[in-house]
C-alpha cells in the first residue's frame, strides 16, 4: 500500500494542463486509487472480523469498523469516505466533466492514505512492555 501511495505522489500535479497534455495520467491516478481503497476496505474487513467480530456492510462501513476497533481515527476514516464518495469514483467523474477538480481529490487522497499507512503501521507495530 505504501508503495502504492508513492507511485502516486511521483506523478506530480494532477492539474487541468498536465490531464490535458497527458490524458493517460488520470486513468492511472484513477487506478491507483481504486486499488488504495481496494486495499484500504480489505484490510479494514479483516480488523473488523478479528477485532470487533462483525462484517462491515459496505466499503463506507468499514471504516467506521476500523475507527471502533481503534486502528484509525474518526477523521481519517471520515476523510477517507468523504460524503460525494470514494476518491477513485470522483476521479472518473471529474475527467470528463471538471478536470480543474481532480488536483484537489488526488491531493486529499495521497494525503488520507499516506496517514492510513501510518496509522495501521502504527496500530499494528507492539509497543514495549511498560515496567
């Protein structure tokens, strides 16, 4: 996931001059992002299952799951699934019909799953023993 989150920072900015010099970029930030949250919803299920003992409904679900069973906070798990819906989705709307808007969503998500990276790493790295 790491990984995938750099490739994506490496493109540089999403603006309106780089998607229409270089159309293929967004399919690919598009992709990236759908497979982030792929990840991200996979990972989250799993938590809630072993932690919490119970299956999230939907991809939304899971990360209220992942919030309750404290391995994100409420503000990532609400940044992650803004209200408009997920990243990706936003993406393929606005390529078409507001690319001056992708910057922002690409830029919100690199920041979200780059902290979800860190949260999870943290959540899931045993802290020593206090004597």
């Amino acid at each position: 996931m790491r990984r995938s989150v750099d490739h994506l920072g490496s493109f540089g900015p999403m603006d309106r001059a780089r998607l229409d010099s270089d159309p293929a970029a967004g399919l690919v930030a598009e992709r990236i992002l759908a497979l982030l949250a792929d990840l991200a919803v996979t990972i989250n299920s799993h938590v809630a299952t072993a932690v919490l003992g119970e299956v999230p409904g939907s991809p939304a679900a899971s990360f209220g799951a992942a919030e309750r069973a404290g391995m994100i906070d409420t503000e990532l798990a609400a940044a992650l699934v803004p209200p408009e819906g997920p990243h990706n989705v936003l993406v393929q709307l606005y390529l078409d019909t507001e690319p001056e808007e992708v910057a922002a969503i690409v830029s919100a998500a690199l920041s979200g799953y780059g902290e979800y990276v860190r949260q999870v790493a943290a959540w899931t790295t045993p802290q020593a023993p206090e004597s």
